[in-house]
C-alpha cells in the first residue's frame, strides 16, 4: 500500500513538472512571437518571413507602423516622427554599392531641410545571412546591426538608421524592390512619392532631383508630377534568399584545394606584383596559432573581392616536407585560391625575398599595387574591418561603380 501511494505521488510531481514547463514554453513563445518586430539578434538566428510576392505600397497609401531597433539603442515607430511636415523613409543598406554612392546625398539632404520639418529616416530590410559573401565585393562589411552601427560611425549619419533584417515585417509592409527606395509621406502620412533619390548613381553628378522635388512639393502642398519612379540597386535581401546563400555556400565547400611549390625567385616575383591587379599575400605556417586563428578572414575576403581587380595569395612557411600537412590545413579551411609553400629549407632566404623590414615573425601580410609598391602590411595578426576598408577604398577597387 506504501509504495502504491509513493509510485502516485511521484506521478504527480512529474505531471505536474511536464505541466509546468509545457507552460513555461507556450508562455516564452507568445512573449517571443509579440515582440518580433523589434527582435535584434547578430545572424545567429535568422527569422525567415514566408515566401512571398511583395508588392510596392501604393501612391497615397498610408504608412504602415512599425516597431524596429535603431543603431542608437532605442526602438522607433512612426510616432515618434509625429510631429515632421514631411516623412522620408529611405530603404538602404551597407554593402549595395548604389546604396553607399547615395550616403552623402542622404546626409546633405538631412542638412538642408533640417529646419523644415523635414524628418529622414532610414531602413535596413536585408536578412543579414542572405548576403553572400561575394555580393561584398563593393564593402568593407555586411548588414548586420553591428555592422549597421560600424558604417553609420564611418560615415557619421545624421538620420535614424533602423533594423529590420530578422521579421522584415515593416519592408514587407512597403515592399522596397532595391536599395535605395524611398517613400515620401505628407503631415496626414499619406505616400506622395516612392522611387528613386535622383536620376544617377555617381556621386556628385545627379541630375533630375525627383526625392528633393518630391520633399519641395509636399512642403509646399502641390502636386508631384512625377509621384513614382523606378528605383535602380541591389534587390533586397530577403530571407527566403538564404536557400539560395546556403547552396553557393555548399558549393564552395566542395571547391578544389590545391598548394604549389615556390622558390626565392618565386617570392621575389611574387612580392614585385607583375599583375594588373591589387593583390594580398599571406604569409602563415600550420605551427602559428594566430595564422591558423585568422586564416578564415583572408578565405572570406578573398570570397569578398575576387570578381574585382584583387588576388589573394597564400603562402605556407612550413618546411617542404611537410607539404601534406600545410594542403590538409588549407582543404579544412576551404581554401580553393591560389596557395603556395616556400621549397628552399633556409627560412631567411623568405625573409629577404618578401621585405627587408620583416622581422620574420609569422603571420605576414601585404597589400601590393601593380609594379610590387605594399600599400598596407602586418606583422602579426591582421584588422580584418581595417584591412578590408583598406582593399575596398583602394583607387583600383572603390565602393561604387
């Protein structure tokens, strides 16, 4: 009898612990799904919106609410923009080339009307996990929100900058098809105008003004002649993309690895840059903690600027012998560019070939023009946001077309 009244009382201990976390759960999910339009997270975990057409909001519309996270730690609605004559809402982002050949028309525009009720207000609608790394090839980063907050410093944005790459519920609500898209709405928040910034994407050459007539028209209360326009840029990164990342990815991974052998007249060659391309040279070796630790960066950057005039170049400082060991490493790290190893067992002859000023200390990198001048070097470990920024700002290479 005491073991039948023990065996039902643990029963119920375990009913009601199964009980009690079944609620704990349906709880954290309801608490999960109400503030979704302002969840922030850093690309770990992407929230896929369904996959669907998204259609353009409609000329005098009204503008949808939103909830987001800006680069400042506060969290925006349309509210908080209630008392501006005028409401621009700019979708952009950091890696679009068009969309950073129009930062400084945003910024200029944000001083000129600064006093007239004139409030800008800018949206990042791309999942971060659904831009490649080759779609980086004009950047020096991505589109996360620590990105997002990195580039506003960069560029010293004077406009609200907003997230909205996880839900990506507010862009589905004005359904941008490019960055940059802006929308232009009057006091009452009706759409009077939606396209394009202006009608050419190289900096300091605009013409056909369309976002400052639109803004003038409305300041004004007359009509826009033009109240739509093609917006022209990268197309908006949605989530359903990442199948689409995640089999160029996998692609990738499967990519032929392959090391040659190099000598001294190799290296000296090598570090003259006979090419008509930037090129990056990495010096590492399978026994350096920190070559092994940052190696990934330089197969991301690589992955980054390749279809641009840029080679990156690897080379091994392991011993000869040890040639399996340094293609073992390199297949691990996916590593399908050109990669070397030094074949003469007298390190120092390495040493004088790369740069008399190198002290030998591994890792090694350089940044060599056409005709061998190094435009950036590192003794030790690398900056990678430095060293990009470096490439990316580089005449040869440049952040727009």
């Amino acid at each position: 009898m005491k073991r039948y009244v023990l065996f039902n009382c643990l029963l119920a201990v375990l009913l009601f612990s199964f009980d009690s976390c079944d609620q704990k759960k349906n709880s954290s999910e309801s608490s999960a799904s109400d503030s979704i339009g302002s969840a922030v997270n850093t690309g770990d975990l992407q929230i896929m919106p369904p996959k669907e057409d998204i259609k353009t909001l409609e000329i005098l519309a009204e503008a949808p609410d939103f909830s987001l996270p800006g680069i400042d730690g506060k969290t925006y609605s349309l509210n908080d923009f209630k008392d501006s004559e005028v409401l621009v809402i700019i979708f952009t982002c950091n890696h679009c080339p068009t969309a950073q050949a129009y930062e400084d028309r945003m910024i200029s525009l944000v001083n000129d009307y600064r006093d007239q009720k004139v409030r800008i207000v800018a949206i990042s609608p791309n999942a971060p996990k659904s831009v490649l790394l080759e779609e980086r090839g004009y950047s020096d980063m991505g589109d996360s929100f620590d990105e997002m907050k990195q580039r506003a410093k960069d560029k010293g944005y004077n406009f609200v900058y907003l997230y909205d790459g996880d839900a990506q519920q507010a862009s589905m609500k004005y359904g941008p098809v490019a960055t940059p898209h802006a929308f232009v709405f009057d006091k009452s928040r009706k759409l009077k105008y939606a396209g394009r910034l202006d009608g050419i994407e190289k900096p300091g050459s605009a013409n056909a003004d369309d976002l400052r007539n639109a803004i003038e028209a409305v300041l004004i209360g007359s009509e826009i002649l033009y109240p739509e326009t093609k917006t022209f840029g990268c197309s908006v990164k949605w989530g359903w993309k990442m199948e689409w990342t995640d089999k160029i990815n996998k692609d990738w991974d499967v990519k032929p690895v392959s090391i040659q052998e190099l000598d001294v007249v190799g290296v000296k060659n090598l570090m003259k840059n006979g090419s008509d391309k930037l090129v990056l040279v990495n010096i590492w070796a399978t026994w350096c903690g920190p070559c092994v630790i940052e190696f990934p960066e330089f197969v991301n950057i690589h992955r980054m600027y390749m279809e641009r005039d840029f080679e990156f170049v690897s080379l091994s400082a392991d011993r000869i012998e040890h040639k399996d060991k340094a293609l073992k490493f390199l297949s691990g790290k996916h590593a399908a560019m050109k990669n070397y190893i030094f074949t003469d067992p007298d390190i120092y002859k390495l040493i004088a070939a790369v740069d008399p000023e190198w002290d030998g200390a591994l890792p090694y990198t350089a940044l060599i023009e056409p005709g061998g001048k190094i435009v950036y070097k590192k003794m030790g470990t690398i900056d990678p946001l430095e060293l990009k920024k470096t490439i990316v700002d580089h005449p040869m290479i440049g952040r727009y077309y």
